[in-house]
C-alpha cells in the first residue's frame, strides 16, 4: 500500500490525450461508486442528473501563467525554461526568478541566455533538479516578455515544439473558465472540463459552486524517489479561502449536502484547511500535505478529478480517496475502453 511499485501501471502512448476534446463537457467521465465498488461510463455534461440538490462543487480559481520561454544559449544550443512563481519567488527583484531549465547540457552559472525581444538572463545559481535563478535585463521586463512570447506549461507527455500551431488553442483551453488569480505554473485539470452552460444548468438544480486558490507548483509533479510514498515532500503551495467559501462549506454539511472538490488541488486546502472542530479556517495559507492511504477525510465527500500519472503523488491521493485496488482496476477499465488520460484528456468522479 505504501510501496511506490503498487502505483505502477502500463499505458498505451494512445491514450494519451495530446489536444483537448471539442467541447469542454463532452469529455467522457467515469463515475466510481465507493460504496458499491461499480463503474460506469457517462459523460461530463451529465454531471447535474449525477449530483444532489444541495451538493456544493469547490473549485480552484487559479490563473495559468504562460511561462515556458524558448531561447538560446551564448553558444548557440537551444534552452527551454518555465519560470516559476510571483516577483517575489527569488527574493525582492522582480526581473529576478527561480526557472525550471532545460537543455542538452547542465548551464553553469554566470551563462547568458538570449530571448526575444531583447531580453537575456543570467544563471545566478545552478541547483538541483533542473531548477536554477535567473536574472533578467533587456528591452522589456520578464513579466512582459511571458505575456507577449510565453507558451503554456503543458506537461511533457504532450507535445510541443517551439513553433506549435496549437500555441492559441493551447492558451484557451489550458485555462479553466474559473480561471482569475494568476500564480500557477499547471492547470486544475479537473476544472478544465466545465462550460459557462453547464455551471447555468448545475445551479438550476440546486447544485451551487463556490471558489478557492491555489497556485500549482512544480512540487505537485515532482517526481516521487522514495519507495515508500509517505517519504515524498511536495514542498509548499500558496492558498486562499474566501470567507464566502467557507461558510458555504460549512452550511452545505449542516443541510446535508456533500461538499465535492473539483481536483485533487481543492482536496488538499480543504484537508489542510480543516480546524479540529471540523469548520474550513478562511484566509491565507501554505500547504504541503500529502494525503496516501489510511488518510482520514474531514471535508471531501465527493471528487472529480483526471486520470494521473503511474507513481504520482495524485495518483496515491485519489487512491487513498477510494482504496488502490478500485482505482486500478477503474484504471485498466478506463484504459480497454479508450477513455483519453492526463491533462487534456477524461475525468473521473468518485462518489
């Protein structure tokens, strides 16, 4: 249960979603009953005749930055970097940023690297991972040069290259419709599946939505190295909670609706939110819970979420929601009847 080989499983390169269905709720969902242990195949625009009158969805508002920049090095070698976090994520200069580099060499510190628009940055640090700060100078200020040249940060398993004609269907879909508190460096995928219509059609029937942040960091995909998954650090993610959402939550349980976290984002605040007495502290915060099985939910009755990398620290969150042997064997379910895996591809609702 806690061996990091028990959340291995193989997946066809097909599977993989590379685009985004042509509507946003015509994704396909899989909807697990835990209780009764049955599967069955539905789709997303279904999820109001699926959910209660009085249930509360809590989504995740964050707004993906385009920060994957391509540039090239003094040398002429071509690099890939995403910049990461705020102006405030490597220390009080704004132009200067902690950066996820790639390229076919290690850079070593002081290197120049050239962008468009005539900005160039200079390696400050070299640490591990990948991970590295830069600063930048030139023509216009970083924030400037990611709004006008940056690409999404798609994950790697969909791909890209540096002139991909998908660079604006990328940068409207890789945005949920909730999408406003700009910060992350992912998307929510599980919120990538609503439509304006079908929030209209889910609150005609009772079923009301309310808003939190968190910006998704790198940390959330880090790759897991301990064999035993309770060893694994995500590392901190900033949140917030509206005094609104809060008190939504806390009134849907007293009428006895279910509180339903739109991603496995919003299950971790609301279990990190969660105060002894069992009511969602608002505000700000930091999280780094890792929630594997055995894990005692105070909040979360429901989740709708994608399907999520073998070995992932989602994959044991979902698992530990309803029990490894059901997931997987929803999984290889999911997988001989084609359903689309990964950020552009189908969900899950767990009830």
């Amino acid at each position: 249960m806690f061996d990091i080989e028990d959340y291995d499983y193989a997946l066809p390169a097909e599977s993989i979603a590379q685009v985004p269905v042509s509507r946003r709720d015509r994704s396909r969902l899989l909807v697990l009953d835990r209780k009764e242990k049955t599967v069955s195949d539905r789709f997303f625009f279904d999820l109001p005749s699926l959910l209660r009158s009085g249930d509360l969805l809590v989504v995740n508002d964050t707004r993906v930055v385009p920060a994957r920049l391509f540039g090239r090095k003094e040398s002429g070698g071509r690099v890939e970097i995403l910049v990461l976090g705020g102006n405030d994520s490597a220390g009080k200069d704004p132009e200067t940023r902690f950066c996820l580099l790639r390229s076919s060499k290690r850079p070593k510190k002081g290197g120049l690297l050239l962008f468009k628009s005539g900005v160039s940055g200079k390696v400050r640090e070299v640490l591990e991972n990948g991970l590295v700060k830069i600063t930048f100078s030139g023509d216009c200020s970083i924030d400037a040069l990611l709004e006008e040249q940056g690409h999404m940060p798609l994950p790697p398993y969909i791909k890209r290259g540096e002139k991909t004609t998908y660079l604006h269907l990328d940068k409207e879909r890789y945005q949920t419709i909730f999408a406003k508190s700009e910060g992350a460096v992912a998307a929510p995928t599980a919120g990538l599946h609503f439509t304006e219509e079908l929030i209209d059609k889910l609150t005609s029937v009772g079923i009301a939505v309310a808003h939190l942040t968190l910006h998704v960091g790198h940390g959330t995909f880090r790759p897991v190295r301990t064999k035993d998954i309770r060893r694994h650090h995500l590392g901190d993610e900033s949140y917030h909670i509206k005094t609104e959402t809060a008190d939504a939550i806390e009134q849907t349980r007293k009428k006895g609706g279910r509180v339903i976290a739109v991603g496995t984002t919003v299950v971790r605040v609301l279990e990190t939110a969660v105060t002894p007495d069992g009511s969602i502290l608002p505000g700000d915060g930091k999280t780094d819970l890792l929630v594997t099985p055995g894990f005692s939910f105070r909040v979360v009755d429901a989740l709708i979420t994608n399907f999520h990398l073998p070995k992932s620290s989602l994959l044991f969150l979902v698992s530990a929601f309803a029990g490894l042997e059901f997931i997987k064997k929803s999984y290889r379910s999911a997988i001989e009847k084609g359903y689309r895996f990964y950020s552009y591809g189908d969900a899950m609702l767990i009830l």
